[in-house]
C-alpha cells in the first residue's frame, strides 16, 4: 500500500549530494544497517538480516535510492523511495508498507524523516508558500488569486487546529487560515482550481477527521500522478524488461548473421563447384588432344613438336647457316675454317637455301 506520495522541483541539486543525505539518515536512525560502506560506485546493493539498500540509475535519468525493512513482530514490510529526475530536476519521494494477510496490526503513517530532511532543503523550490509545520496566514481576498502547485486546504472552521493539519499533512498540501473567516464548520480542498468540502463533525474526535483529510490529500496526490510516477519496482522491472529485450534481440541479430555466413559460404561453394566443373571440362579436352597427337606420331613413326610462340621459331636458312657455323669452329686451323664456310655457303646457295 502506498502511504506516502510526493514530488518537488529540485534546484542546484547533485546526485552525490543526495546519496550523502540518505545514507547520513540511514547510519543515524534505527535503520541503520551494520557493515555497510558505500564505496561510491553505481549500482550499490547491501542486504543484512531484513534489510536492503539499492543504489542503481535506470534509463540514464532516475538515480534510485530503495531502503526496505521488515518489521517481524507486525509482519509488515517498510519501503522507503526517494527516486531523483535528473534530466527534469524532480523529486519523488514514495512511502509504501506491505501487509500480509496474517498481519492483524498496522500502525499510524509517519513519513520517514528523509523525506522532511529533503523537503526543508535548500535544494528544493518553494510553491509560492514555504514547505513548513505551521498554517499559512491569509487575508480572505487573497483566496482565490492564490495559484500553488500542492493542493491547498482552507480552513472554514476553529474546530480542528490548522497547525496541527499542517504537520500531518507537511509534504502534501499547504494549509491556510484567516483571522477574519466566519465559523462554517467545513475545510475547502482547493486543488486545480477544483474544490471540494470536508464537513467537520464536532461529535468525532479531531485526530480521526484529521487522518480522514489525510487520506483524502494522499488520493488525490496518487491519482493526479499516477500515470506519470516512478516507482523502483516499475523501473527495475522495465529494466529487466529491456535486458531480456536486447538479449533477444541480440539473438535474432546473431542468427540472422550466421544464416547470411551460410548464405555466403554457399556461394563460395557453388563458385568452386563451377570452376572445378570448368577445370575438368579443360582436362578432358587436352586429353582428347594428346591422344589426337599419340594417335598422329604412331601412325608417323616421328616425334612431333608443339610450337607455343611463332616469333620464336627461326626459318630454316637461319638455322641451317648457324648449324654450318658451329659445325666450322670444330675445324682447328683457322684457313680450313673459312674454306670449309664457303664450300658450305656455296652448296647451300646453289640448291636454293636448302640442301
């Protein structure tokens, strides 16, 4: 159940400086958890006995600062929330108690001393009238020029003191009086523009319809934001949300990069295939070739020659006159050399260039 709601317009106010303030409450009050020693880092958790701290960011724009503690004898779980906008600069300051079902016993509210710690700082910004325990003195005339972001309780009655309300509606609403108001036996809850009356009943003690006002400044807060009210365990889930999201995702990317590999690897195969089909068609064609030629030189009976290059190929003068050449530097004296040259060169003219 949600005891406690609020949100305010941070100013000048740092993630660092808001840890310190809750952790310095938590070490001086009896919630203090033995052992723990923030190291600074984010996110944080430490859990002794029945109590848990949860330091975490969510969405890179709620610093989230959980404390919850069990009350064994009451069976009644305490949270505590303060969740910091940093991006917009708004507090949400959030008061919840879990009841089982066995649990015959629930205590009075009473907001946890943080949030009046946060709310009387210097880092929140007034609402036209100061965040205090005391009512707000008015003139009459002013009512209705009076424009306040908190609900506003006007006191039409003497029966229930305003100072009183004040403090138990401290966070929620701002309460006013005026010295000059006639006795109507009602309160007017202005909030929006829009009022609605609380009929004081002088025969019920004063401290029931002051939880009555209560409850109802409390609703109305919870339903003016609860589309736009940040919890821990809406967060927290949304986060885990998102985790198994990119994990999913990052699956379905991976399996579709791996069909893509498949999908290449396959061409390559089929590329292969086919230059391997083409090689073979190559081989086989050569080897109708050489057998045409093993066919040629048995009928032949003579060696054949394979000419790859025509320019290399030299006519048969030119190779004849070398030959004759060669054979001549066999001769050893040097007149029989270019004797034996002429006869040669003579016979090779007279037939033609051939022999």
């Amino acid at each position: 159940m949600l005891c406690f709601y609020a949100q305010f317009q941070a100013k000048h106010l740092t993630q660092d400086r808001l840890i310190e303030m809750f952790l310095d409450w938590q070490e001086h009050s009896r919630n203090k958890m033995n052992g723990l020693n923030y190291d600074g880092r984010i996110p944080f958790r430490y859990q002794i006995d029945h109590k848990e701290l949860n330091i975490q960011i969510f969405k890179q724009q709620y610093l989230t600062l959980y404390f919850s503690t069990k009350d064994n004898y009451k069976n009644t779980l305490f949270i505590v929330e303060v969740i910091y906008d940093f991006i917009y600069e708004k507090i949400h300051l959030r008061f919840s108690k879990e009841t089982s079902n066995e649990s015959r016993y629930i205590s009075a509210i009473s907001i946890p001393k943080i949030f009046k710690t946060i709310i009387t700082s210097s880092y929140i910004e007034e609402d036209v009238y100061p965040f205090t325990y005391h009512a707000h003195r008015i003139n009459k005339d002013q009512l209705e020029e009076i424009k306040t972001e908190k609900p506003l309780v006007y006191m039409r009655t003497r029966c229930i003191n305003a100072n009183r309300l004040a403090t138990e509606l401290f966070g929620l609403a701002h309460v006013c009086y005026c010295v000059e108001q006639s006795e109507e036996g009602c309160i007017e809850i202005i909030d929006d523009q829009e009022s609605r009356f609380y009929q004081v009943n002088k025969k019920v003690a004063y401290r029931y319809q002051i939880r009555e006002i209560n409850e109802i400044i409390r609703n109305m807060t919870i339903q003016k934001y609860k589309d736009v009210m940040p919890s821990y365990d809406a967060l927290y889930q949304g986060w885990l949300y998102h985790q198994q999201n990119s994990a999913m995702k990052n699956s379905k990317e991976y399996q579709k990069e791996f069909q893509e590999e498949i999908i290449r690897r396959q061409q390559e195969i089929n590329e292969l295939k086919e230059f391997y089909h083409l090689m073979l068609e190559d081989i086989k064609e050569q080897k109708q070739k050489n057998d045409q030629l093993l066919q040629i030189q048995q009928c032949q009976g003579t060696a054949l020659l394979h000419i790859d290059d025509m320019d290399k190929v030299l006519t048969y003068r030119e190779v004849l006159l070398r030959y004759l050449q060669h054979k001549a530097q066999e001769l050893e004296a040097t007149h029989e050399i270019y004797r034996r040259l002429d006869i040669l060169h003579a016979i090779v003219e007279k037939n033609g260039g051939e022999l």
